[in-house]
C-alpha cells in the first residue's frame, strides 16, 4: 500500500505577533549612548564592508551583466515611523519590515521599570529588508559617519537618525537563513542520508520581491543559470504576483547536488564557491506541496476511497495569499 503524503508542507510553527502599528510600542527602550553605539556599530558596518567585498569578488562569469548587490538586514529597538521613505532616500531598494517583540534584553537595549532600572522583559523592535548596491551602501556609510560626528543630516534623510540611535544590527542576509527559517536545512540533511542513486529533488526558490519588472525577469533567467550548472532546471514558469509582492519558481536538483549544497553552508562566506548559494536574489528555499498517491490492493490495481467517517477528528487550515511580514 502506497504511503500517503500530505498535500502542503508547512514551515515550523511559529508564533507571530499581529502588526498594532507604530502606537503599539508603548515607551521606547533605552539604548546606548553616542560612545558606546558608535564603538558597537563601526565593528558591524566594517564587517559588512568586507563580506559585501568578498562576495563581489567571488562572483563568476555566470552572474555576468548583473550589478552586485547585497541584502542588508536592519534590526533597531523600538520603532520608526515611515522609515521607508528614508531607505529609498540612499538608493536602498525597499524589500519589507516586520515586527520583533521578543528580543533578548541587555546592557544596551531593555526596556526600563519606574525607577528607569532593567525590568527584564523581552525588547520590541522592527526588522528591515533592503537590497543595496555599492553606490547605496557608500551613502549610508556617509550618513553614519554624520550621525557619529552629530551633525545635521540632509533633507529627507533625518529618519536615519533615529535608526543609527536605536539600530541593534546590520548585516548581510545569510545564506543559512534561506535553508534554516523554512525548515529547508533539516529536510535536505534527511534527504540525502536515504538518496538513491540518480533521485533527485523538487523544491520551491522564493525571490525577494523587486518592485521593477526587469529585475524580476533577471532573476528568473539567471536561476536557471544558476540551476543548470548543478544538473538542475526550473520546473514550469515563475510565480509572480504583484499585489500581493509573491514571486518564486519551482526548481529541480539531484540529491548529490543538494548534498554539495549542504556542505558549502557550513563553511564560512569566503569559503563558497556554489554560485547558487552567491545570489542575493533568493529569500528561501522552500518545500514544495506533496502529490497524494493513489492506495494500491494486492495487485497494484488502485483501489477505492474509503467513504466510512475518518475516527480522528478533522485538520484545517486558513490559507492567506498575502505573506506575514
């Protein structure tokens, strides 16, 4: 009898908090003063300098007529209102935002008691996504360096204010987040453990979502680039909707690629040398849904339903379109 898989996979649960917007916040925690964000920051904008440097001179003719860009991710305590505005200000491409409302308090970042004293509960904050290339990344040096020196800021860029006051972290997307947050790393360690000779595997790649077309298209040929020098391909057209910012393809690789996959992410970034694993246009991987497979009787003819009542008591799922941020 044939194994009945599910129809979806599901990434691991996980709690969310529902965005209350801005006012939410309650009393902004206290951060760190001018000295000591500026010695925490310089250390963490240095290492972005040099892993952005790294990736851009590793990049292969593969990814040939495509501008290096990197994905920054910005993680500040407490909030600031209408900070898109200040990304697209620098030439940061606007990727997403989400709420954090269980950050680990510490010497720097907690929120106070009456007594302005650590009162040991967990620090809200905002997450942000942005795509950035060299020109953006060399104005919001410049920007830091105002912020550090405390002059003024230019027109339309005092939000940045705010953000280098309260920012926590700063730093590349990794590739480990694109396998780790979906479930993806573990999937594929079992995977390859139990691989036959010649299996080979279905999953889906989900872009981060450009807002100019070209860009868009770009991705979808370059993956397939990217797949066809691993023995793999993509599998039908790209999903890309618009109102909703969703865009992904289905992709295919042979289980002895995705297991040459596995050992590159437990290297360090000046280590990789799998184009896939380089570009910067890819948010996730992901699980693809399952085919349920027909029950077979003794003599491999498929066999009937049952229309008897299941005895466990039903499963169900409310299924949004638009993706949690």
């Amino acid at each position: 009898m044939a194994t009945q898989l599910p129809l979806m996979v599901f990434p691991r649960k996980r709690d969310v908090t529902p965005d209350k917007g801005r006012p939410g916040f309650g009393s902004p925690p206290h951060v760190p003063g001018r000295g000591r964000q500026t010695e925490r920051i310089n250390s963490q904008l240095t290492e972005l300098q040099r892993s952005f440097e790294r990736y851009k001179a590793s990049l292969s003719d593969t990814f040939a007529g495509t501008e290096p860009e990197t994905v920054l991710v910005i993680e500040i305590a407490g909030s600031v209102n209408d900070f898109r505005q200040a990304i697209d200000a620098i030439g940061l491409e606007w990727l997403g935002e989400w709420d954090l409302a269980d950050l680990e308090p510490d010497d720097d970042f907690y929120e106070e008691d009456s007594n302005g004293l650590p009162n040991g509960k967990s620090v809200s904050g905002r997450l942000f996504l942005s795509m950035g290339n060299d020109a953006a990344l060399r104005e919001l040096l410049s920007l830091w360096n105002i912020w550090v020196s405390n002059r003024p800021f230019p027109t339309g860029k005092t939000k940045w204010r705010d953000v280098f006051t309260q920012l926590r972290v700063i730093r590349r997307w990794g590739i480990e987040e694109t396998l780790q947050e979906t479930g993806m790393l573990e999937r594929w360690s079992e995977l390859v453990v139990h691989a036959e000779p010649g299996q080979r595997e279905r999953f889906q790649v989900e872009f981060f979502y450009h807002q100019n077309q070209a860009k868009r298209r770009q991705n979808e040929v370059l993956i397939q680039r990217l797949l066809q020098t691993l023995g793999g391909q993509t599998i039908g057209s790209a999903i890309d909707l618009q109102p909703i910012g969703f865009h992904a393809v289905k992709a295919e690789l042979p289980t002895t690629s995705i297991e040459q996959l596995l050992t590159q992410v437990q290297q360090p970034d000046s280590d990789i040398t799998i184009d896939l694993l380089k570009f910067s246009g890819i948010m996730y991987f992901r699980p693809t849904g399952q085919s349920l497979s027909m029950q077979t009787d003794d003599d491999g003819e498929p066999s009937e339903f049952s229309a008897e009542m299941p005895e466990l008591p039903a499963v169900a799922a409310l299924l949004d379109g638009a993706p949690l941020q």
